[in-house]
C-alpha cells in the first residue's frame, strides 16, 4: 500500500513537471515581450533592464523554470504581467471557491443523480422506462454543455416572460451569488448553472451505471441468491448494487476531466467569476503567468482525481490487490 | 447477396448437410471476398460479415435517419451558398444607397447596418444577427466550416492512428511503451485544455501565419489549421489504442499464420491482411470522434479562441447571439439547435454502426 502510494506520487510529480514545463515552455516561447507591454508609455531603456530584473526575466531560462518550479512548491505563482503589483494568487484566489463550490455540487449531482437513474433503467430493462431515459441520456451526453447552457437561458426567460415577472421565479440568468451561501437569492443563481454543469456527468454516470448494473445482474451469484429464495429487494441491494458500484468508482477521474473542461463554457456563457472565467480574461490580456497557474492547478485537480479514483477502488473492491 | 439465407440457418440446420447447398456457399463466399476462404467453414460463416453488417445498419432506424440529416447537411453546406447567393432580386442599400445583388447580402459576411436583429423574412429566410448578417448564410458556412474540421482531423487521426497503432500492436517494443506512455498523458490531461492554452498563447502568431494560405487562410479561418491541429493530435492515441487491440487479435489468427508461413513480408501482412481488418473499428471510432471534433471546434471558436471575424462558425454565431439572449433568443437558438442536431445525429450514426459491426457489444 505505502509502495502504491509512493509510486503514485512519483507519477503525479512527473505529471506536474512536465505540465509545468509545456507550459513554461510556451509562456517564454509567446509571442510579445510581456514587460514592454507592461511598461507601456514609461517605457526607457533603464526602466526596461530594472523591470525584466525584477520578474527575473533576464535568467537564463533553465534558472527561470527552477525558479519557476521552486515558486510553484511553495504556492508562489509568481507576478502579474497585466497588473502591476498583483500576484497570481491574488488574482486567481477569488475565483477558486467558487470553481470549487460548482464543481463539488455538480460532482455530487452526478452521483445522486446519475447512478439511480442508470440503475432504474437496468432494473427495467428494454420496457419504456429504459428507453426513454436513455435516450434522453445520451441526448445530454451529446448535447455540448454551452448548447444546453443556451437552451436552459432561453427557457428561464420564456418562463419570465410568460409569467410576466410576478411568479416569483424572476431568474436572473447570469451572476453568481456569495460563495457557499444559500439564501434564496443566492439560489436563484446557482441552481441553473449547477444544473448545466452536472448534465453530461448525469448522463455519463447513468449510462455507465446501467450496463455495469445489467451485467452484474446476469452474474452467477445473482441467479443463485435469486434461486435460494432471498426477496428481490434484498437480491439487488444487497448482492447486486454492491458490486454494481466498483467500476463506477473508476470514471470520477474522466467526469473530473469533463467538469475542467465544461467549467470554461458553463463560467463564461453564465458569466461566473470563477477560475475559468479569470484564465478567459488572462489569455484575452495575455497574462501568461496566470494561464500558466490555472493549467497547472486544473491539471493537478484531475491527476489527483485520477488517484483519488484508483484509491477508492482498491477500496470498495478488496480482490484487487495493490501493486 | 443472400440475405434470406442467413436466417434460414439456425431454423434448418439439415440444410447444412445438403450437398448441393455447400458448393455454393463457398463460391458465394469467394465473391464477396472473405479474406480466409480456406480456413472458415461455410457453415459456419455464410455470408461476408461487411454485408452482415451493413444488413444490420440498414434496419437501425435510428442511425438510417441520422445519416440520411447528416447528408442533407453536408449537401446544404456544399451547394447552399451558391444557390442561396443567386435567389432573391436587387436590394437598394439604405446605408450608402448602392443596389446590391443577392451574391452581396446572402454573404456571410455582409453587413447591412439597417436591418439588424430581423426576424425571418423573403430577403433573409432566417432573419438577421446584431450586425445585420444573414444568419442562413452564417449558418450555412458555420456547418461548412464545421465538416471541413472534422474530416481535417479525421485524415490526421486515421493516419496516424493506423499507423502507430498498427505498428505497436504487431511489433510491440519501444513504439509500444511510447504508445501507452502518451495515451496515458492525454488521458491524464483533458484536451480541451491543451486546445485553450495553445490557441490562447500562439492563436495571434498561427493567424499572422496561417493567413496567407489561400482560401482555407481567409476570412478569419486561418486559426482552424492551428485548432484542428491539436484536435488531431489529442484524438489520435484512442484511435491508435483501438487499433493496437484490434491488430493484437488479428495477429494471432490463422490466416496471418498462415500468409507467414507462405512467406509473406511483414509489410505485406500488414497492408493487405491487417489493414483492411481494421475498416469496422476505424470506421465507428472515426464517427464517434467527429462528434466531439465538432464539439471541440465550435466550443473553441466560442470562446473566441478559433474562428475570428469576419468568419462564420456555429460557435461564433453563438458567442455572438448571446449577448442579445434576452432580446431576440432566435438568433442564439438557430445555431445551438443545428449544433444540437449534427452532434446528435453523429452520435447516433456511431452508435448504429458499432451495433451493427459487433453485435455483441449491444446489451
């Protein structure tokens, strides 16, 4: 176990580095030079020298990425090229709890959501039930999150619009309210991009849950625990689900892999102040430093997902042997 | 071919003795070019599995219609504009008072200062946007601009895929290792990511590039080749992953022992024995990832990272449309609804043909 986990680690390190370095790679690759834009009209020959000093430009770029590196461990990210005085982390850590708070309900949505579903399709397999729901399941796998994004806003105006604004479900359908606050009117901003953010984990899980949920259900100790007469609840809960959930365990690393991603399109179509939305603006100013941090830290997020994962698995599933 | 016979087997399994029925199924075999004649018993396998398959398709309702709405799609794409361009009579501009001619304003990228935000009407069959821009238009080349993506991508992702897959499958070694090595990165990392980063630091310097290309360069288009660019290369490891496994199996099968002992060159097993083994995984996998290749190009362009303006992509035109959502929702519906369409109905072309080519991937 200690062994698994020291490996893990190792690996997780040689991913982080060599995140770190294709993007430091690209930042001092990028095209402009960050401090005359910086310096803008102050711009004297001096000034330029002092400045590139003091982000430590003037190294020779194997000193800057130590640097870089050392900075990183020590949760530095390391100077604005847009704002002067700033640093990353100030301008990144606004965003992080809400990225957080959206991110953690959607993930939690998707479970509580998207398992029952796939497993009440298993359940009653090839009847209505099941093809309706898998149809509209796939539809949300397919559909692309900023498309359901639109169709969720135009339907919140429409229902304004045909309620005349009295229901009382006068939804904004941009803004986000205080982070981890839930008063109604910090509701009313949450709920529908949550919403939108879950969809393709819900249906992925659904999907997933139900052919999982239907082999089990084929297996011999099914048959036979059906066959010494134990009541149908008892045969599904207890000996079906169970093992139904291992591989489930296994896909929160690609679903974490899909909420990085859909957190660009669901932060900026419901204009969320949240880290994508900041990566956005930075990559529109051509912030480097900043892009640099978000690509690190969302790589990071889903290497640790991944980990996360194949821990839970060994877990839930005490045949598998750690190596 | 012989359709009604296959069913006729399980039901008559007497027939399979009858003399004169062999004979025949082994010639009918030979036609339609099963690649092992020698080794399958006719049997066992009466018909070639690729007619089998494309049987099987044909019945999937589903997967019929959809590429029966992606042709339609494809056809609208190529001759639409032209034919578009060559309907309607002479317009007097109130802006600068010139006539203009249908081939002026059915462009996607004219703007008629006057008439924005229309709804449908003669003139424009879908209305216009917020800089008075035929949205039919928009629209059309938007889906141009989407196929030509996904069939440059598809290209890239089946040569390379074919390639390193087969070569990693029936060598192993080092190409092997580099194959697992990298799949297991662009698993780790979410492609989405790598296409942002790229096309947000050096999308400016491909423009200034990619701009002189011709035709494909122009109209804010030249960031597409930079865009589907990374497409390909964060698609190709499935694809060479599916081919690997595909070819590790073939590998093992008699007919391939059997063209070794013949003393067939590897390159020969490869390009005729294994190659065109893998036409159903291919196929499916390659339509499955057109759907998320449009996915990727139209996300990219909206988060205005891939086509610029004046260009037109479903992704721009929603990024554009967003911003009036509350005012005139039907500019932002049109494009997120034909969006909604092509991916689904890729999705379900894909799904129809790995139903039909394996069949017992179906529950």
């Amino acid at each position: 176990m200690i062994q698994f986990l020291v490996k893990r680690f190792v690996g997780l390190l040689f991913v982080v580095i060599g995140v770190t370095f294709i993007t430091f790679v690209m930042g001092i690759n990028a095209p402009g030079d960050p401090i005359v834009q910086l310096l803008g009209q102050h711009y004297t020959p001096q000034a330029y020298a002092a400045l590139k000093h003091a982000y430590g430009l003037d190294l020779p770029w194997w000193q800057q990425y130590l640097n870089y590196l050392h900075n990183l461990f020590t949760f530095n990210f390391g100077l604005s090229y847009e704002y002067p005085n700033r640093s990353v982390w100030d301008i990144l850590s606004s965003g992080v709890p809400v990225s957080l708070e959206l991110g953690l309900w959607a993930l939690l949505l998707q479970l509580i959501i998207g398992i029952p579903l796939g497993i009440l399709s298993a359940l009653r397999a090839n009847t209505w039930i099941d093809t309706t729901n898998m149809g509209i399941m796939l539809a949300l796998y397919a559909i692309p999150v900023f498309v359901l994004a639109v169709f969720v806003q135009v339907f919140i105006l429409w229902l304004d619009n045909i309620t005349g604004g009295s229901s009382g479900i006068n939804w904004p359908v941009a803004q986000w309210g205080v982070p981890w606050h839930y008063g109604w009117s910090d509701i009313q901003f949450k709920i529908a991009p949550i919403l939108v953010y879950a969809a393709t984990g819900v249906a992925y899980y659904a999907r997933l849950s139900r052919t999982t949920m239907m082999e089990v259900l084929r297996q011999d100790y099914v048959r036979t625990a059906r066959a010494k007469g134990l009541r149908e609840r008892v045969v599904i809960y207890r000996h079906a689900l169970r093992n139904a959930m291992i591989p489930l365990v296994t896909i929160l690393g690609v679903t974490i892999g899909f909420l990085v991603t859909g957190a660009f399109f669901i932060e900026r179509i419901f204009n969320i102040p949240g880290i994508a939305n900041i990566t956005l603006t930075s990559i529109y100013s051509r912030d480097y430093p900043v892009i640099q941090a978000t690509t690190v830290l969302l790589a990071v997020a889903v290497v640790l997902g991944n980990l996360i994962s194949d821990l839970l698995y060994t877990a839930v599933d005490p045949r598998i042997k750690i190596q | 071919m012989d359709t009604r016979k296959d069913p006729q087997q399980p039901v008559a399994p007497g027939a399979m003795f009858s003399p004169s029925l062999e004979p025949e199924m082994l010639s009918l075999d030979q036609a339609a070019g099963m690649p092992v004649p020698a080794e399958v018993t006719p049997a066992q396998k009466p018909s070639s599995p690729l007619r089998d398959s494309l049987r099987r398709l044909r019945r999937d309702v589903r997967a019929m219609v959809s590429l029966g709405i992606i042709l339609f799609f494809v056809l609208v794409a190529l001759i639409g504009p032209p034919i578009y361009q060559h309907i309607g009579g002479p317009y007097v501009s109130n802006v600068n008072g010139l006539t203009l001619s249908p081939a002026d304003y059915h462009n996607y990228y004219h703007e008629e200062l006057d008439r924005q935000d229309e709804g449908p009407s003669a003139q424009y069959w879908l209305g216009t946007d917020q800089l008075g821009r035929d949205i039919l238009a928009r629209l059309m080349q938007g889906v141009l601009i989407s196929l030509f993506v996904a069939l440059f991508v598809e290209v890239l992702d089946i040569t390379l895929g074919i390639t390193v897959g087969v070569l990693a499958g029936y060598y192993g070694g080092l190409i092997d290792q580099f194959l697992a090595r990298f799949t297991d990165l662009m698993f780790a990392f979410p492609g989405l990511l790598l296409i942002i980063l790229v096309s947000g630091i050096f999308g400016q310097s491909a423009d200034a590039v990619f701009s002189h290309v011709p035709i494909i360069g122009a109209n804010g288009n030249a960031r597409l080749l930079l865009v589907g660019l990374i497409l390909a290369i964060t698609a190709w490891p499935l694809m060479a992953r599916y081919v690997r496994g595909q070819t590790l199996q073939l590998k093992e099968q008699q007919f391939i022992e059997a063209a070794r002992t013949a003393g067939t060159t590897n390159l020969r097993i490869i390009l005729r024995h294994i190659i065109p083994n893998l036409f159903s995984i291919v196929v499916v996998a390659s339509t499955l990832n057109i759907s998320v290749t449009i996915v990727g190009e139209s996300g990219i362009s909206l988060l205005g990272l891939g086509v610029q303006q004046p260009g037109s992509s479903i992704g721009l035109m929603i990024s554009d449309a967003t911003q009036n959502i509350d005012t005139y929702p039907w500019e932002v519906l049109v494009p997120c609804i034909v969006l909604a369409i092509i991916v689904l109905c890729f999705s379900f072309l894909g799904d129809g043909l790995r139903d039909a080519f394996d069949p017992r991937s179906k529950d």
